[in-house]
C-alpha cells in the first residue's frame, strides 16, 4: 500500500505562488521591519552601554523600585562584562519590534473574536496552529518571503508569539461582568463606547498579561532566530553551536537569561501599581479627589445641606 | 395613545435558541413550554401596561422569566415577538441609534450586583448617564451632586465604589439611574444581594423617592413580601407567564390559581393587608347631637358596651360607654356632651393589620378605623382581625359570639344563697 499525499509540494506550490504574487508586498514589508529595527536598535546602541544601564536602571526604579533597579544594573552589567552587550541590544531591538508588531495585531484580533462568535471560532483554531507548529517551521517559507537577515526573524517571532496576545485580550473582555457592560448599553451607550470605557479598561489586567506573554514568547523566538541570520545573542548561540563551543553558549544564553527576566518584570509591573511613578500618580489622584470632596463637602457646608458627614455616618444612616 | 400609560407591553415573547418563531407559533397553537424541542422559552404572551408613577412590581421564582422580561423592556434583549412602548415610543422593531436615544432620556435600570464601573469616583458612576448623554462636565458633574446627597451619598462622592458597603453601592446605582432623568425606572432584583436590614431601609428610601420624585418603577423581585411592601401593582410569572397581576391585596385575597395561592401562603399578612381590606361597617354610632336617651336605645338594641360619637359629616369625636350614658339618662340631661371620651382610638385606614393589635387591645369599643378626613369608616372587632390573619376574613362573620357573662346581680345572688364564704372571693376575682 503505498498512499503519499503530496501536501510539501502543495505548500511549496502556495509559497511558490505567494512569493512571485505578492513580492512587492513582502518587500515593502522587509524594508519596514529593517527600518523599525534599525531604528530602536539605534536608540540602545548609540549612547554609550553605562549611559543606557544607568537610563534602564531609573526606569525600573519608577516602574517597580529600588531593588528592581539595582538587579538591572546588575544584570546589565554583566552582559557588558561578557562583551555580548551589541548583541544583546540587537537582540532587545529585535524582541521589541517583533512585540510591538504582534500586539498591534494580537489586541484589536482579541477585540473583534470577543465580540463576535464567528471570528472567535475561527481564530481559535489558527491560533492552537500557529503556537503548536515547530517554531523552526516558520523559519523556512519565512527565509523564502523575506530573504536572509533581520525580516525572516521579525515575521517568524511576530506570528510565534501573537498566540496568546489574542487569546488573552478576548478572554478579558469576554471576562468583563455582564451587568456592567449591560449598564452600558441600558444608559445607551455606543457599542465602541462601551468598549473604550468599560471593556478595555476592565479587561486591562488581562492584556497587560498577554502583552507580557507576547515579549517572553518573542524572546525565545529570537535565538531560533539567530539560524537566519537575525544575529543578536541568536547568532551567538547559534554559532556556539556548530563550533561546541561551550564558553560562548553560556555567555549569550545567560545574557538571553537575563534580558528574559528585565522585559518580564517591566512588563509585568504595568498597571500593578508598583514603583514610584505609580506612586506618584496614586499622590496626585487622591490629592486632586480629596480637594474635589474638600470643595464639595465645604459647598455643603455653605447650603446647609440636611445630610452630610460620611465621617459621623450621616451617608450611612441605618446603612 | 393613553398619557397615564408609562410602558405598554403587548404579547412578548421571548425563545431562546434556534427555530425561535416557530416556537412562539407553538406556544401560540398551546404546545407546553417543555415540548419546543431545541428552543427554550423564557417569556411567553407577557402582555401589561404600567401608569405613570406606579411602581409594578414583577415576581417570580428563579427561572421563571422576570429577568428576561425586564431587559426586553429597554431592548437590552430583543423581544421574538410583540411590541414595548415606553411613553408612545416603540423599543421593539426599532433601529440600534433610535433605542440607544430611547435608553438615553426615557428608560434607566438598577442591576442587581450593582454594576458600576469600578475605575470610576462615585461622583463620575453617577453622572455616567448624563456623561452619555452629552452633557457638559461641569453641568452633569452639579447635576450628580443633587442626585448623590437625595440618596444619603454626600460626602462619598471621590470614593470608589470598591471603598463602599453594598447598601451603599446600590445607592450610587439607583442615583445614577435617578441622575439620568429618565421616566421609568427598571430594577432588576436591585436589592436582592443586600442583608435584610440593608433591604429594608432601601425599600423604604425606594418608596420615599418615588413619592417625592414621581418615577414610574418596574421592579423585579423573587421576594415575595419585597413585592408586597413597594408594589402598587404585582405581575406574578411562573415558567415565562405571567398568571396574576393585580393590587397585593387582590393577590392576596383573590389568587388566580393555586400556584399563586400557595405562593402567597407564607406572605406575612399582617403587613400587607390593611386596616380598610378588613373593617367591618361601624353600627354603634351615634350624632354629637343625638341626646343620651337616643344613644343608650342604640347601645341596647346593638347590645354593645359603648359607642363612637362622631359629627354630622361622620369625623370622629370620641366614645361614650353606656354607663355614663345611663347615669345622664337618669339625672335627665339631654346633652350627651359630658360623657363623650375623646381617646377613642381610631387609627388611619391604610394601616398594616401588624400595627393593628396593639390599639386593638387598648380600645375599650371595635378599633375604629378614620379615612384621611378623620371621618369613621369602619371598624374591626378583635375577631376580625383574627380571622384576617389566619387568611379567611369571612370566619369572622360566622365565629360564634362569646358567650355572653350571666348578668352580675343573678351570680352574686346565686352564690350567696348557695355558699356564703365563696362570695367576696366571687367578688374579687370580678
């Protein structure tokens, strides 16, 4: 018995065709990638590696505080010390564009499936696709479309880790409580209205966790990216491979380490209310509240108004 | 098209799943609820019309279909069938931009847990309709302001709704359905998640507002005594019906079938009846200008110990007791004037049967009951009253009078002829 369907050569035919159709379009978007990568990796790599540690390490004192900062400096310090710290931030570049690009994808996909049975049901399955084929699948047609370099690497890591980016933001908004979204619609309340006051801001906490799953995913994604010559700490290991050379594999697979745990953490403070910028802010809320109650609670005291005081129970009555 | 009527609706029906019209055209040709194979019936044939400034009250067990019923009012879901108008202005068959004006400016809604926005001040929960509206800031934020310190909210209004109690937080959600303006009213469970204590005194802020403000209120309880305190009117729903809608004294006295009847079988009736539903007519009644001798026939052809005395247009002025009147006669006074009391007692007529027994007891006559011109209009006798309670006023006419107490002279007589010592401890105990 001998049964062989030819489904390589049907997808080849469809690369195949994909390639000679729609050249111009993976061109333009080879260009755009080199362009964004080229970009922030300029940001990272321009000033010098203390300037930039010592800018990151701030940021990670607004974002979660002083023993964050210090364990970022430290980290970074040692990526410095191990001479991958070029890598490194070619590597950041590469993570941040391929992040940035699935969660401009990943959320409004997430918004249109929670509000519509039909996408979600189809997404779904493409989803459980994309994630459970072998990550080094991606790279072949990827290395076909966009040729050797940065671009096959962006693509590949872009739809690898827009999975869950998906996924999460639609189970936050599908989460938001019923009645609240129905108070919504009963004061009569747009559709995209409900969205932007209610929904997002509801389900916040659960995109911020799908943003932060998109950056850890991208991170990994990236040293297989290395074998198509994405270079970054991927290209090291890569190479560390080939040659065994155990010295250079740990150098750039610890630096991978620590890169993981400086993007998570950051990403993971979002909205958490850690730090000192949430600090700050938290100051300024209540500050502002507390001179609106002021000015109304003194207003009420002017009028004479017959029920005041939450202090002495007087809008808590029997209640 | 009716002024008084707030919301008028017509043969709702309400199929989830597929193959809903051709439920509804089932249900119709009267195939049971349990037979429409895949769809499910949630509403069937709800048909009602609410007045101005009434609060209907719709009741129903879980499962029976009020939810449902009270998001079909403001299109929250869209009726299968049969049409909504509320204030002339059709919800059902309409477009999405006409029902969102619709919601805007004549339909507002109370949730059950609340559902306030929880990013959000007090203050800015409150003047969300007004927000949707398309008011001014400064004007909806004074607006919210007046309606937060109406419902006993001033002072909270930066706080977040997480920083409240429940009671509280159903508060800020009643004002910002008061906020919004809106003539009618939809409550959906709105104080079923609070302590009984909490509920109360909501229920009492409830019926305190609607008397100042005048809203029209469709609240939707499972609580049957909830239901009976705040209802003008009550639509009892079983299994997507509604199988009674009527005053909560029809409901009560009158139920539509047995389901309704033994639904209202624990309902405390006491506080649900008033002192009008049981009042028998007052017949020891006498004019202020009547002379004794008049009124001591009356009490004796009643063969009763003492009778109201009221003015010539019926309000009431006190009580007389034959005694005094007998004294009058006697001495030959035509003025019954000296012997009326005025403690008499009376209490108004929409008092609860509970508020009842207390004056009961102290009322030397029948408690009198005075409409709300003081004029008599009625009385209950203390056999009433226990026949009202135990769910059959009609026992009261048919109990058996007490024996009456052999005249005192033919007793005292008897025991002195019969054992002397036995006679001042007879005394005594009198």
């Amino acid at each position: 018995m001998d049964i062989r369907i030819p489904v390589g050569s049907w997808i080849k035919d469809f690369f195949d065709w994909l390639e000679d159709t729609f050249s111009w379009l993976f061109e333009a978007l080879r260009q755009l990638f080199i362009w964004m990568f080229d970009a922030v990796d300029w940001v990272f790599a321009t000033p010098p590696a203390l300037v930039v540690i010592a800018l990151v390490a701030a940021a990670a004192l607004l974002a979660r505080g002083w023993r964050f900062a210090l364990g970022s400096a430290i980290g970074l310090l040692f990526i410095m010390s191990v001479n991958q710290w070029d890598n490194a931030v070619d590597s950041l570049a590469l993570v941040l564009v391929a992040a940035f690009l699935a969660v401009v994808i990943s959320i409004p996909l997430g918004i249109w499936a929670a509000r519509n049975d039909t996408v979600s049901a189809v997404l779904k399955p493409v989803m459980d696709f994309l994630q459970t084929l072998p990550a080094f699948v991606y790279l072949v047609p990827a290395l076909g479309l966009f040729r050797i370099g940065v671009a096959p690497g962006i693509i590949a890591t872009l739809i690898f880790a827009m999975a869950p980016g998906v996924r999460l933001t639609e189970l936050g908004i599908r989460g938001v409580d019923k009645e609240v979204v129905e108070a919504g619609q009963a004061f009569g309340a747009h559709p995209r209205r409900i969205l932007r006051q209610i929904q997002i801001p509801l389900a916040m906490p659960s995109i911020m966790a799908g943003v932060n799953q998109i950056i850890m995913l991208s991170l990994s994604m990236v040293v297989i990216a290395g074998l198509v010559g994405a270079g970054g700490l991927g290209g090291d290991v890569a190479q560390a491979i080939s040659a065994l050379n155990v010295g250079l594999g740990f150098e750039a697979g610890l630096s991978v380490v620590v890169l993981a745990i400086l993007l998570d953490r950051f990403t993971a403070s979002f909205g958490k209310g850690l730090g000192l910028y949430s600090r700050w802010r938290r100051a300024a809320v209540a500050k502002k509240e507390a001179d609106e109650q002021a000015r109304f609670d003194a207003e009420l005291v002017e009028v004479g108004g017959p029920r005041r005081s939450p202090g002495a129970g007087g809008g808590g009555g029997s209640l | 098209m009716n002024d008084a009527i707030a919301l008028k609706a017509e043969g709702l029906y309400k199929v989830f799943g597929r193959n809903a019209e051709a439920a509804v055209d089932k249900l119709r040709a009267g195939t049971p609820r349990d037979q429409l194979g895949g769809a499910t019936a949630a509403v069937i044939d709800a048909s009602f019309e609410v007045m101005r400034g009434e609060i209907f009250v719709v009741m129903g067990l879980s499962g029976s279909g009020k939810s449902t019923l009270i998001r079909m009012l403001n299109g929250l879901h869209p009726a299968t069938t049969g049409s909504v108008e509320i204030g002339g202005e059709p919800i059902t068959a309409t477009s999405p931009k006409r029902l969102r004006e619709v919601r805007r400016t004549k339909v507002s809604m109370v949730f059950q847990h609340f559902a306030l926005l929880p990013h959000r001040t007090v203050i800015d929960n409150v003047a969300y309709g007004l927000e949707i509206q398309g008011m001014g800031r400064e004007e909806r934020i004074a607006r919210a302001r007046k309606v937060t310190e109406i419902v006993g909210l001033a002072g909270w209004e930066e706080k977040h709704p997480g920083e409240l109690s429940g009671g509280m937080q159903q508060r800020v959600g009643l004002a910002r359905a008061l906020a919004a303006d809106t003539e009618v009213l939809l409550m959906d469970e709105a104080f079923s998640a609070l302590d009984p204590l909490i509920r109360r005194g909501m229920q009492d802020q409830l019926l305190e507002l609607q008397t100042e403000l005048g809203k029209t209120i469709i609240f939707i309880t499972h609580d049957l005594n909830e239901a009976m305190y705040i209802g003008d009117r009550i639509a009892v729903m079983r299994d997507g019906r509604i199988v009674q809608i009527g005053t909560p004294e029809e409901i009560l006295t009158d139920p539509a079938n047995d389901y309704v009847e033994q639904f209202v079988q624990d309902v405390d009736r006491a506080k649900v009846l008033t002192a009008e539903s049981v009042m028998r007519p007052a017949r020891a009644v006498v004019h202020t200008g009547a002379g004794p001798r008049a009124a001591l026939t009356l009490m004796r052809d009643e063969q009763v110990a003492g009778a109201y005395v009221v003015n010539r247009d019926r309000s009431i002025v006190g009580w007389v007791r034959d005694r005094d009147v007998f004294d009058l006669v006697r001495k030959g006074s035509t003025d019954l004037t000296p012997a009326v009391k005025p403690d008499h007692g009376a209490v108004p007529a929409d008092t609860a049967l509970a508020d009842l027994f207390i004056p009961s007891l102290e009322a030397a006559l029948p408690l009198g009951v005075v409409d709300h011109r003081d004029r008599l209009v009625g009385v209950i006798p203390r056999v009433t009253l226990l026949a009202a309670l135990g769910g059959e006023p009609e026992a009261a006419a048919t109990a058996s009078p007490r024996p009456d107490p052999l005249p005192t002279e033919m007793v005292d007589q008897l025991l002195e002829s019969a054992v002397g010592a036995g006679a001042a401890d007879a005394k005594e105990a009198r």
